[in-house]
C-alpha cells in the first residue's frame, strides 16, 4: 500500500468515524436504508434535537456516497470491491464492526 493510499484510507476512516459519532449523536441508525434517505432528503424528524448535526451528518453522507460514486467510476465494480475490501480491513484494525457490504447505487 503506497503512502497516498494509506493516507487515503484514514481519510475514509476519518469521514466515516465522524459520521458514526454523528449518527450516535442524533440516535439514527444509519444501517437503515430508510433512515438514510429521510436524512438525505432534508428530514430531520428522527433528530430534532440536534438540527445542526443531523445537517452535517447529512452533508457528510452526501460526501461519502460522491466520493464512492467517484471512485466507483474511476476504478470500475472490481476496483470499488477490492478498495471496499481493504477499508474493510482497516476499520476491522480500528476495532469498528464489519455488518455492511458497499451500496453501490447509494441507499435505497
């Protein structure tokens, strides 16, 4: 793994820890589909008392799906499930749990 992968990598990890806490924060949980897409259409209903976060945590989903939208076109299906597979690895190093496979057409 080259030094801009790894850097990469905990970038990722960075983004995707913030939206847990986030999510922590607002109590939604976002493994629910319809959770994400209540939050990615603007409603905030399950986290109406912290508007603020439940804004940034949609933003940051937004960011997260782009970026795997970018990524999926530039390296292909194969190259997001092998990079979906090293950052696999990499949360199960950090101690995060591994109960969900990439969504490659977002939530829904």
């Amino acid at each position: 793994m080259s030094l801009t992968e790894m850097h990469e990598g905990d970038a990722l990890l960075t983004l995707r820890t913030q939206i847990g806490r986030l999510a922590v924060l607002c109590n939604v949980d976002i493994s629910r589909d319809d959770n994400v897409t209540h939050l990615l259409s603007g409603d905030y209903s399950e986290c109406h008392q912290h508007p603020r976060e439940a804004e940034l945590l949609r933003a940051l989903l937004v960011l997260l799906y782009r970026l795997e939208t970018s990524v999926s076109e530039d390296l292909g299906i194969e190259g997001l499930v092998r990079l979906w597979g090293q950052h696999n690895d990499l949360l199960a190093r950090h101690g995060f749990p591994l109960n969900c496979q990439p969504a490659l057409n977002g939530p829904g």
